[in-house]
C-alpha cells in the first residue's frame, strides 16, 4: 500500500459504500493511519491509497502517539452546513502544493466506525475542513477543482509538474497505464459489493 499521487484514476474515482466491516478493513485503516503519519498527513482518504471505498481517517494532531485522536470515517455523509470560512489547504496526494480554499466553517458528519456503529459529529476550524477534503476524495473532487479559475491559474504549473512526473513513470513502467489502474479499481469494488 502506497499513497498516490495526482493524476493517479483512484483520484478521480467515485467511490463505492463499504457493506463489509471486517478484520481486513481494519488491517487496511492501520495501514492507512502509519502512511499518513509518515507523510506528516492529518487526514487520508482510502482512494488515496488506491482503494475505491468510502473511508477515510483523520487524526488532527498528525502524532501516531495521539491515538485517542484517531478517527475512521465509513460511508460518511455530511448532513448539515453553517456559515463559510477561507483557509489555507494541502493534499498528500499533490505534495507541497498550497492554496486557501474556500469550506463551509461547520459541518454535521454521519458515518460508521471500524465497529460498525454509527456516530454523528459536529466540527468546525480545521476538523471541518478536514472532514470536507477527505469526503470530496470520495466522490474523485480534489482541492484544486474547489480555486476560482483565478487560482487555477496560479498552481497550473505545479499541477502540471505532477502530471508530467506520473506519465514519465508509467512510460518508464513504475506506474502501470491508466488502462489497467482503472480495471484494478473495478475489481476492488467489487470486493466490498
Ligand atoms: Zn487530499
């Protein structure tokens, strides 16, 4: 398991419900939670490590040692939205790359945890911001589809940097050819269906 990077397909996939809560799931969010602390990351979402469920987890602190903080999101929802905050945003799936995005300041969240059990959760500040970026991975939206065209502009070129680096290493063989990603992604859905 890895973290992928833009333009990798599970990024642009729109992810499909988890009807199965069982050991291997929970293995996967272990694994899932020491990549993120690796990559100093708050929160991942499962797509990002080319797993095409709805799940992502978050930790706030980003310290493996917090593990009261630790959170695990299974087909999450957010049921309501107040006010909208501007601040600034990154992704472990675009690396180094910073811009404000525009969020609801708070959110309502519905989701299940790793017992199956389902939760309701208030956020705002950060928790809220998190919440919003991880559940848009589900649905394939990344942060840079939230700038105005304006500052599209601006990160045009580091986005392109990303895009140029990941089709050098699927010509070179690292990566396999979107073809095959994608007919991956398929079978791992219908592992959880
Ligand atoms: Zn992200």
């Amino acid at each position: 398991m890895q973290i992928v990077h833009f333009p990798h397909p599970a990024l642009r996939f729109k992810s499909t419900p988890i009807i199965r809560i069982d050991n291997e799931l929970r293995q996967i969010v272990r694994e899932m939670f020491d990549l993120m602390y690796a990559a100093e990351g708050i929160g991942l979402a499962a797509n990002q490590v080319g797993l095409p469920w709805r799940l992502f987890i978050l930790n706030l602190t980003a310290d493996p040692n917090e593990k009261e903080e630790e959170h695990v999101f299974i087909n999450p929802e957010i049921i309501e939205r107040k006010g909208t905050i501007e601040a600034e945003e990154g992704c472990l799936s675009l690396p180094k790359l910073y811009h404000p995005v525009r969020r609801s300041q708070e959110v309502v969240i519905e989701a299940y945890d790793l017992t199956g059990a389902g939760f309701e959760m208030t956020v705002d500040d950060l928790a809220s911001r998190a919440v919003q970026h991880e559940l848009d991975h589900l649905d394939g939206v990344l942060f840079i589809d939230r700038l105005s065209e304006f500052a599209r502009r601006e990160v045009a070129s580091q986005v392109n940097d990303f895009e140029t680096a990941f089709r050098q290493q699927q010509q070179t063989g690292i990566i396999p050819a979107d073809t095959e990603l994608e007919q991956q992604l398929r079978e791992l859905v219908q592992r959880q269906s």
